[in-house]
C-alpha cells in the first residue's frame, strides 16, 4: 500500500518492539490513514544503542542453542579456525554474517547460498551455543518469524550453507564466500 502518512493523520502513539523476548518501548506516531506506526532514524539509532545495553545485561539471551551442522563442516570451520589461529566460534560468526549481512548486498550471492548441498549424509553434530551480537541476533530472529524456523534452524541453514558454499569454492561467487570468511576470521 502506498500512502504518503500526511502529517495532519499523524497521532503520537507508544509502541513496542520486542527481540530475544526484551521488549523496547518507543513513542512515536501512527498513521491514521493507513495505521503505519512509524520508525524513524532517531528511534532506529536509540533503538540500537538499547539493544547494547541489553546484550551487557542480558548477555545469556543472545545465545543461539543446539546448532546442527553436518560433521565435513564441523571439520573444515576447525581447520579455518586453526589455520588463523582462533577458535571455531568466530567460524560460525563469520558465516553468519557472510550470509545475514554480506550477501544481501552483492546480487546472486543469496542465492549461490541458497542452493547448495548442505544437508549431506555424513551425521550432524551440535553445537551447543553461540554467543552472537545483537544485530545478528535480531536478523536471525526476523527470519526465524519469516519462515516459521527456530532461531536454531536458521542459523544452522546459514552457517551450513556458506560453509559449504566456501568448502567447495566451485565458482568465482563461491570463492569470494571464502574469502570473505577467511577475512573476517584475520579482522
Ligand atoms: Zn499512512
């Protein structure tokens, strides 16, 4: 629906946002005309600097849990770990972020993702958890409510599927997914 919110149907309202079951509160306005409640750069900028806050209060909430991703994966994220000298944690981060953060920006790279083979034979193996930042975690949850997935499963498709985007490196797109894991793992 396209409607311009004129400002003489705007009327201050309170509304709420709620994320890792925290719930941010903002007063702002609602379109009478087409009852939008409104999200402004202002309340977007607070709204961030609340959810810092909450991560050093509540740093236990963002926490992903039983993570499934098959046993090759789990055995190549710990060579990329090894290989930069850190632990395999910030394997995952990095492709979560590949997937929630970096490739929405590039065309194709969603859908290079997408496709491929992940769910393979060899057993799966969980990870228990996942310490990840507030932004992610608020991307994952968008999803998770998209789809109809736990914040578990769509973290394990993400992860599963640049890993094995990057394990493979078939083509140029699948090698840049690489690379950008094996940058974010040397930041
Ligand atoms: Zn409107």
């Amino acid at each position: 629906m396209n409607c311009s919110h004129e400002s003489k149907d705007l009327k201050p309202c309170t509304s709420e946002r709620s994320v890792a079951n925290l719930k941010y509160k903002f007063k702002t306005k609602r379109c009478g005309s087409c009852q939008a409640v409104l999200w402004s750069k202002e309340i977007d900028t607070d709204f961030h600097q609340w959810l810092t806050k909450q991560k050093k209060s509540f740093r236990n909430r963002f926490v992903l849990q039983k993570i499934q991703i098959n046993q090759d994966l789990v055995s190549f994220a710990e060579e990329l770990a090894s290989s930069r000298c850190t632990n395999v944690s910030s394997v995952y981060q990095a492709a979560l972020a590949c997937y929630f953060v970096f490739a929405p920006k590039h065309e194709g790279w969603r859908e290079v993702l997408d496709e491929a083979k992940a769910e393979s034979t060899s057993p799966s193996t969980l990870i228990s958890k996942l310490d990840v930042n507030p932004s992610m975690f608020l991307e994952i949850e968008a999803n998770s409510k998209l789809f109809d997935m736990t914040n578990s499963a769509v973290a394990s498709w993400a992860i599963g599927h640049v890993l094995q985007v990057a394990l493979e490196a078939k083509t140029a797109i699948d090698q840049e997914v690489r690379n950008f894991v094996d940058a974010a793992l040397a930041a």
